[in-house]
C-alpha cells in the first residue's frame, strides 16, 4: 500500500506567518511539513504493517512534469473560463477569511498580491489532487473539509474543463475532544 503526505500541498498555509517574508513563511512550512513526514515514517516504521506500506511526500508528485503541465492547463483553463476563475477567487478568499479569524489578524493587513498569491497556491493544490488522480490515486482522507472547488470539479461543473476527476473519493476526517480523549469521526 502506497500512502502519500500531503506535507507539500498546504502552502495556502503561508498566510498564517503573519509578519514574515513569503519566502520566510514557505521555509517554515517546508520544516514543518518535513516534520509531520518523519513522524507518520516513524509511525509507520514501528507497526506491524511496516512491510506492508511505502509512504511518499507529495512533494515527489507536485514536482513532477506531468504534474507542472496539468498546472499550466488549468491556469489556462482559468483564463478561459469565468465561472472557474470566480470560484477560484471565491475558494481563495474563504481559506485567507478563514485564516483571518483564526489567527486574530484584521482582514486589512492582506493586500491584493496576498490573495493572487493564494489563487496561485491553490491551483497549484488542485493541479496535485489532479495529476494523483490521473496516475491512480483516487481516494483522499483529509483532516477537514474538502475543498468545495475540488468538488465542481468532480462533478464536472466546469464546462470544457480538461481533465477527468469524476471518480475520486474524498473522507474528510473531523478530530475531537471528548473528555480529554481524541477520535476520528467520517464526516
């Protein structure tokens, strides 16, 4: 069984270091994420079905050619279609609303490059899923809610959008706390 890390495919996250460089804030990211790959290896490694399991970073699929091709598509794609590049512009600027209220920043601190920034990152996201898709992974469990452009996307709500993502599974996974003691709830 292959299990891939999405260490590499959060960098929206980047509007959460407020007060850093970009470039700043991605090198963060990246250490965090390098971090959450060794703990799952040696979760992994310590199991009985360490035999069984090949774990992988995304980042050995984002960086792909195939995978920056289906990226370039879909910005095309998203100059083309004005539905696509509203819900795109939607999708970007829920996650840097959402990343507002959680961090205690006020909205004005983020400027215009901010969000393009975001809309970028998250092309890049969906180019991802995408292109894991297309080479065979077609389940993802997520800590959270899916992303609702994902889901057009699946069900083909983009007229003329070039790539086929009908028959992904998504299982958005909710962690809580119940009396100090944490589980997994399919949502």
């Amino acid at each position: 069984m292959n299990i891939i890390v999405g260490d590499y495919l959060e960098r929206h996250n980047v509007m959460f270091f407020y007060g850093m460089s970009e470039d700043d804030a991605l090198r963060k990211i990246d250490r965090k994420a390098k971090k959450i790959y060794r703990i799952i290896d040696a979760a992994i490694k310590s199991s009985d079905a360490h035999n069984l399991v090949q774990l992988h970073s995304s980042r050995e699929y984002v960086d792909a050619e195939e995978c920056r091709q289906i990226e370039h598509t879909i910005r095309r794609f998203k100059d083309m279609n004005k539905n696509f590049a509203e819900d795109i512009k939607k999708q970007s600027t829920h996650i840097l609303s959402s990343t507002v209220r959680k961090s205690g920043i006020t909205e004005n601190v983020y400027s215009y490059k901010t969000n393009c920034d975001l809309e970028s990152y998250l092309i890049e996201e969906i180019s991802a899923y995408i292109y894991l898709y297309k080479i065979g992974f077609i389940g993802e469990i997520y800590p959270g809610k899916d992303l609702e452009i994902l889901q057009k996307v699946a069900k083909g709500e983009y007229n003329g959008f070039p790539f086929d993502y009908s028959n992904r599974t998504h299982i958005s996974v909710s962690l809580s706390l119940d009396s100090g003691k944490s589980y997994a709830k399919l949502t």
